[in-house]
C-alpha cells in the first residue's frame, strides 16, 4: 500500500479539492466526526480510495461533546441491553490495548456510599460493577489495563475525592474504566491516520445533495460547485443526516455537561458516580479532566426542533447536574463556580420510545431508498465496529474489490503526541497552534481554541487568548498558502 503523510492542512485541502472531481472514488463519506472518519480509515486501510467531506471543521459536532469516557457498558447492563454492553467492552479493549493506548487511560470511577446513595443503589451499582468486571475478562482486558472493581472505606474514598461529605459516608466500590484525554483529539487522530492511507479529507466542503453514486457539494470558503463521483456514499453526519435523507427520523437526544475548576472538588484523582434520584441505571457523573479542571455530565433530553449549529446547555440542565453532585458533598457547588459548560447532540433513531433515555444505543447501518448508506446512532466507544458495519455494506452494495476490516488491530497515528504535552490552565502555546495547523488541518483560531486544545471549554480562558492564537494562526496560513 502507498504511504501517504499524515498531514492536513490548507495545502494539501487545496490539492485534493482540485482533484475531487476528475475520478470517481470507490467510497465518499459525508460527516467528519468519530463515526465519518472511522469509516474514511476503514475503507482506506482496505485499499479503496476515500474522500471525506465536512461542511465545517473536524470533530465539529456531537463528537467533540461526549464525556470523554471509553465505557465497558455499564448502564447498558442496568437495562438489560446486553449486545450493546459486550459490544462496547470489546471495543474498548481494542482501542485501549492495540488501536489507541496512547490517547486513553484507566480512570477510577468511586460510587460513594454516602446517605444521599439509597442502599438499593448501592447494591445496583456494585452489581453493575462487578458484572461490568465479567465483561472486561470476557473480552480479554487485562487487569494492567483496568484494574477489577473494589470495595475501598471511607477514609480512601475522601482521598479519592476530597470534596466528599464525611458524615454518613461509608466507603464505596471503586471500579475503572477508560478515559480519553481529548474526544476532539480523537476524532482528529483518526483522520490523520486515514490521510495517511492516501484518503482525501476535506473540511468546509458542504454536500448538498446524495445520490447512489456521489454528491453534489460547496466549497464554503469560496461558494463554488463540485460534483463528487463515487461507487459507494456513505451519510455518517449524524444528527443532521435527516437534511440529506428526508425518510430518515433522527430523535436528538441533549447530552449536557458543566465545568468546574478541579481545586473546588479537592482536585480529585477518580470521578464520582451518583446515581440519578429513585434510578438504578442513570448516573450523574464528575470526571477529572487535563488542565485542572472537572466535567459534570450528563443529562438526556429531548431536543426537538431545527437542529442548532452548537447546541447550548439550558439553565435547567446546569441546575439538574448542580443538584445531583451536590447530594454527596461536603460543600455544594454554586452556581457561580460553574466556568463553562457544553451539550452535544445524540443522534438516536427515532423508536417512538417515550424517553430518550429508553431509546437503544446500538447503531443503525442500512442502505436508502436513494441508494446510498446511512450510519448513525451508536456511541463514541463503539465507532470502530459501526465504521466496519457501514464499509461492508458498501462493499457488498457496490460489488467493490476489498477484503475484511483490518481497524481492529491498526494503531493510530501518535505523530502528535511529542508536541501535545497539554495546555496548562488554558495556556496555548506556539507549538500548539503550529501542529494544529500545518498537520490537523485547523484553519480559523476556533479550530484551534474550541477542537484542538479544548481551551474553548472556558470561554474566559478563550477570550483571553482569541487574538493571540487568530495572529498566529493567520502568520502560518499564509506560509502554507
């Protein structure tokens, strides 16, 4: 197979986008989050040749706004949803063993025992833990990876998690799971890894039509229109995927997240687990984060309507997520401690399910009345087998020539790691922008600021350095020009 480097950036965007209409390609995907790029490196790694494109920039959407957790499943087991359980324990295995070691880590997760947690809760929880546990050695995870779950007292508790209550507290089971660093990060990372082999990435390409065999597009930079050719097109776009597919019913699902500075949990090593009031299988979940700070999430909500280009958090899901957390702690968190906060979108198919919350995570392959093949619904862990499930029926649709899925045992690129050390407390450095934008295609300070860093998390923190990043961002756009 031809090597390809694995940048992006406004060159190489500028070559291949004068090239995306001379020659059909075997397989064009619309959607630039987890699930477009995965399938853009599925089908790359087999040989056909790709083009993506994005109408704005990578990881844009839903994806940049999970939890940032790479989950064995364990709220899939408290309804009873165990496909989607063991599919997930199997996929993370894969990405934390072979496919992405160097993006995740193991994260401590404590369900407190604490009077705000009914026993009835606790027992649920453990179960759940130790049945979670089950799972992890049937797909093989060794310990190394993710250590067993564990019943630990109060005094490690605390130490775990300072801010907790100590009156009443009794301990808790300690469990672990994986923890990206970055979503963003991710989602970046897989398509680096695609363009390295040899497929086209194109951000701020808008598809404005799907047929079976291409798209008509827009470059949104300049308003032109190109007709992409391809044997196989695949709608990975998510909670807009109804806007090119009108039979499709996608039932949008608010996923809302708050940050907090980490000192004012006591900078806690393990996130908490707190079970929603009267529930055995929703959780409210405080996550340690790089850059001192702690994510709050998540809610599940109904978002019906025009689907907004970033959706906002409402002032009712801050005040659930305060309420909740604030049931086991020493000192509750205010609401003028909350720096920032996020919501993204699930893109779920429509059940007729009176709750989103009762609507099933597994994902959605299927070919349109069009002709072409739609892929939504699933979760960020479980991107890689819905990117291999879309890839195949495009292979066995459009009778191309290629073999199995091989993203099961393909690592990422980890070219970026030597210079992407962190940004301490907010502060973007020249190398930081430098990378992001000759090698991750990062073409405006928003790129950089909101899905590169994730600076933009705190829009203090974004503010503050807005001017600094755009001079810099602009002084490297016009070398690469």
């Amino acid at each position: 197979m031809t090597s390809h480097s694995p940048d992006l950036n406004v060159a190489r965007r500028a070559a291949e986008l004068r090239r995306a209409g001379d020659e059909p390609v075997d397989v064009l995907v619309i959607g630039g989050g987890i699930t477009g790029v995965g399938v853009a490196l599925d089908a790359a790694a087999r040989g056909l040749s790709v083009t993506l494109l994005e109408a704005e920039d990578l990881a844009f959407g839903t994806s940049r706004f999970s939890s940032k957790l790479v989950h064995g499943g364990l709220r899939y087991l408290a309804t009873g949803d165990l496909a989607t359980a063991k599919e997930s324990a199997v996929e993370r295995h894969l990405l934390m063993t072979r496919i992405a070691p160097h993006l995740i880590r193991p994260l401590g997760q404590l369900l407190p025992f604490a009077p705000g947690v009914t026993a009835r809760q606790r027992a649920a929880g453990s179960l759940g833990m130790a049945m979670g546990d089950v799972l992890r050695v049937r797909a093989r995870t060794p310990r190394r990876f993710l250590p067993p779950p564990r019943l630990v007292s109060a005094r490690t508790a605390q130490r775990l998690v300072p801010a907790l209550g100590h009156a009443g507290l009794r301990g808790g089971m300690l469990s672990y799971d994986g923890q990206l660093a970055d979503d963003a990060h991710l989602v970046v990372t897989v398509a680096r890894t695609a363009a390295g082999r040899g497929a086209r990435i194109l951000t701020r390409v808008r598809a404005l039509e799907l047929r079976a065999d291409g798209a008509t597009a827009e470059d949104v930079l300049t308003g032109e229109r190109l007709d992409v050719r391809a044997r196989a097109v695949v709608n990975a776009t998510g909670v807009w995927a109804g806007s090119l597919d009108e039979s499709i019913t996608v039932r949008p699902s608010r996923g809302t997240h708050i940050v907090l500075d980490a000192a004012d949990l006591g900078d806690p090593s393990a996130a908490l687990t707190i079970p929603h009031e009267g529930s055995i299988s929703r959780y409210v979940f405080a996550l340690p984060q790089q850059h001192g700070r702690v994510i709050v999430g998540l809610t599940d909500e109904d978002s019906p309507g025009p689907v907004p280009r970033v959706p906002v958090a409402t002032e009712g899901d801050i005040a659930f997520l305060l309420t909740n957390l604030n049931r086991v702690l020493s000192a509750p968190i205010t609401r003028d401690q909350v720096r920032g906060s996020f919501a993204g979108l699930r893109p779920l198919v429509d059940t007729g399910a009176t709750s989103t919350a009762d609507i099933s995570r597994r994902h959605l392959v299927a070919v349109s009345e069009k002709g072409f093949i739609n892929v939504l619904g699933g979760k960020l862990t479980t991107y890689r087998r819905m990117a291999e499930d879309a890839v195949d029926l495009a292979v066995d649709t459009a009778g191309l020539d290629a073999g199995p899925s091989s993203t099961a045992s393909l690592r990422l690129t980890d070219t970026a790691v030597a210079v992407r050390p962190g940004v301490e407390r907010g502060q973007v450095t020249r190398a930081h922008i430098d990378f992001a934008v000759r090698s991750e295609g990062a073409m405006t300070a928003d790129d950089v600021l909101d899905r590169r860093t994730r600076v933009g998390l705190v829009d203090a923190d974004r503010e503050r350095q807005r001017a600094h990043v755009e001079s810099v961002v602009a002084e490297i756009l016009s070398e690469l020009s």
